[in-house]
C-alpha cells in the first residue's frame, strides 16, 4: 500500500483546510484509513480515522467537532477538513491506512505534509 498526501502548505488563521490521501497498490485489504498530526516538539497524534467498508469514523478528542474526515472509495482517496483554522493546528499531517489479518495489523504511512497556520 503506498499513500500520498497532498493539500498542506501556509494558511492565515481563520482559513480552510482540506487534506487529501490517495491510496494505491492493495488498496483492497484496507481496513481503516485515518490523519495523524505531529506538532513540532511533539509525539504523533490520532486526529481521526474512518472505515473503508460501513466508513464508521472516531475522532480524537482533543479535535472532535473540529475536524471532519470522509472518504471517497471510488478512488480510495481519504480527506480531512477543517474550517477557522488556529494557528496551534500547524503540524506535519501524516495519512494512515491499516492492514489487519487474522494473525497481524501492519501500518502503512505518507511521506506526511506541512501545514502550517500563520498569526
């Protein structure tokens, strides 16, 4: 499974958001894709994650209410929105898909994306 974000870069406070994760390779064996953030100086953190088959979502809860993660099967894209940003949302944003089987759960990750919120 290879994953390639895209949609980071500088945005003043107040403006949108809009993260995408495509997904490639054995996207079939998906279970669950999701974002994660690393702030600097910070340990990596679960923003959200949503399902590939009911597309259940959860949501830490440090951002529930804030953001909003969906999903595009049709081209096994994920996104991530988030309107009013702040600029304590600057961070590397990483895309997440897990593999679970009978016997193991691997993770796969992106190269992650910088967003960064100006004052």
């Amino acid at each position: 499974v290879q994953l390639v974000e895209s949609g980071g870069g500088l945005v003043q406070a107040g403006g949108s958001l809009r993260l995408s994760c495509a997904a490639s390779g054995s996207t079939n064996s998906i279970d669950a894709m999701g974002w994660y953030r690393q702030a600097p100086g910070e340990q990596r953190e679960l923003v959200a994650t949503i399902s590939t088959g009911g597309g259940s979502t959860n949501y830490a809860d440090s951002v529930k209410g804030r953001f909003t993660i969906s999903r595009n099967n049709a081209n096994n894209t994920i996104y991530l929105q988030r309107n009013s940003l702040k600029p304590e949302y600057t961070a590397v944003y990483y895309c997440n898909a897990m593999v679970a089987a009978i016997y193991y759960v691997r993770d796969y990750w992106g190269q992650g994306t910088q967003v960064t919120v100006s004052s």
